[in-house]
C-alpha cells in the first residue's frame, strides 16, 4: 500500500466529498470528446476512436450498487473483443468495493496518489534556466509539437526517475514512427479547441520533456508528463509541471489535479503545492 499522508485541508476546496464528486464528473466528461461510451451497469467502457492514449473503463457516474468480479469480466471480454486495453481507472474512496471485484477478477491493482492544487495556493514560478534549456506552452503550429508527443512515450517505456540511455536518437526515431498517424494533427486540432494545453522543456529544437492538461471547465488535469530518461535529474519535470500550472491558472482553472506515479514523483509534485487527497487506482492484468 502506498504510506502517502491524505491532506485534504490545504488544498481548501471545501468538502471533500464535493472534490471527489467534481473530480468523477471531471473523469466522466474528458474522454468523450475522443471516444464512444458503452454501458455495462455499473461500469462504462470508453472506446477510443481513433489514434491516441489508450482508454479505460470505469464506475458509471451516478449509479449505485455493488461492481461485481462478473462485471468487470464482462468489460474485459468486450475489451478483448476490440483489441483495447484490459484497464480500468477508478477513484478508490469513490468506489471502494471495485478493488475487490478486480482482483477477483484477476486483474491486479496499482495505486497512485491523487493530487489537487487548491484554487489559493499560489502559482508556482517557471525556473529560469542558464543551461540553454526553454520552457513554454506549445502552440498547433510549433515544430516542438512532434516530439513533445513522443518524448512521454519513451519517459514511459522505463517509469522509473532514474538516467536512461534513451537520448535524442531515440526520440528522432520516435518522431519518425509516429509521422504520417494523425497524432499530432488530431493534438493541434485539440489545442486549438481548447481541449488540451501542451508545454514543454526544449533545447536545440527537440522537446527534452513535455506534458499536457486537459481543461474542461474550472477543472483540469495534468497528465503525460515525461521526461527524455537520457535528460533526467535536470529538473525538467518540474519545471514543465510549473509551465502547466500557469497555464491552467491562466485560463481560469480552479481546480488543478494529477495522479502521480508514486511517491517519489509526489514528492516532486508537492513540492509544487500539491496535496494528496485521494488514492487513484488503476486495474490492468498483470505480468
């Protein structure tokens, strides 16, 4: 279990169960503008259309009643059936029986501590860098945008925060992969519609580390924040986290959140004035 220490009055977003309903109303809301949704009772599956991030099923906002290991059964089949991943996302005080159904389900379980930034803590100031590094938001048009997409791809390949040997002939090649898939004309058409936010850590015309939110209201989630494992340890994560939050605060975001990795990444975020306030619980088969 993860030992992170729930603060739920620094972020003073009042009750608690008023944030974490917001934040399934969020969860709900964000994948639809990139997926269909079908309806397994008390689980929803989103089936995204198109290229993307893979998504995921979760509890169906508003409905009450027991997940069972036999519904999650159910989604996994049909997610099979489309060739989609086997995952589900899920808010653990939210939904605290479909941990059990998952695992009975033979799916396991990993827990993520769930961050907000309260609307009163203050914007955090972007570093300014003297190692010839800029960090920025990222516009439809900004030749940065190939490989502010692929360097999460390659951060992700190895989780960890430590230096990898994956540096910018990887990320080349990662840009070439994915020219000509629509990824990065489907992510400016997002931006220029207000759906997601980019920025990034660049130097010498390569993204180094990048990230994004995804606005929906005065809620936001920071998400896909990765850095090249090649640049790690320079304080790229940090400083692009801090690039997002001032975009979100500059476009009127009350309620920012994350799910950080673990807890080394938390402390990273915290650090930001992040607080945990929730553990975010993803169920997926395991190795």
């Amino acid at each position: 279990m993860l030992d992170v220490t729930l603060d739920v009055t620094a972020v003073d977003l009042g009750d608690r169960r008023q944030l974490l309903d917001r934040l399934e109303q969020y969860y709900d809301t964000v994948p639809r503008s990139g997926a269909r949704v079908e309806d397994f009772g008390p689980l929803t599956l989103f089936v995204r259309e198109g290229q993307g991030w893979p998504l995921y099923a979760r509890p169906t906002l508003g409905r009450s009643g027991t997940v069972r290991a036999a519904d999650v059964t159910r989604v996994r089949v049909r997610q099979r059936e489309l060739g989609a991943p086997e995952s589900f996302e899920w808010v653990a005080e939210t939904a605290p029986g479909l941990r059990q159904a998952a695992e009975e389900a033979g799916l396991t379980v990993h827990e993520h501590p769930l961050m907000v930034l309260g609307p009163d803590a203050p914007t955090p100031a972007v570093p300014e860098r003297a190692d010839g590094v800029t960090v920025r938001t990222v516009g439809p048009d900004d030749p940065l945008l190939p490989s502010a997409l692929a360097v999460p791809h390659l951060a992700f390949a190895q989780p960890d925060t430590q230096v990898g040997a994956a540096g910018l002939a990887e990320l080349g090649e990662a840009v070439q992969s994915r020219a000509g898939d629509g990824s990065v004309e489907r992510t400016a058409a997002r931006i220029l519609a207000g759906l997601t936010r980019v920025a990034a850590a660049a130097e010498d015309g390569w993204a180094l580390c990048a990230g994004q939110h995804q606005p929906v209201g005065p809620v936001s989630e920071i998400v896909g924040v990765g850095t090249l494992p090649a640049a790690r340890r320079r304080g790229l994560g940090h400083a692009v986290t801090a690039a997002l939050v001032a975009d979100a605060r500059s476009q009127d975001v009350e309620t920012l959140f994350l799910s950080a990795g673990d807890e080394d990444v938390a402390r990273i975020y915290a650090r930001l004035g992040f607080r945990s306030v929730a553990t975010a619980l993803i169920a997926e088969p395991g190795e």
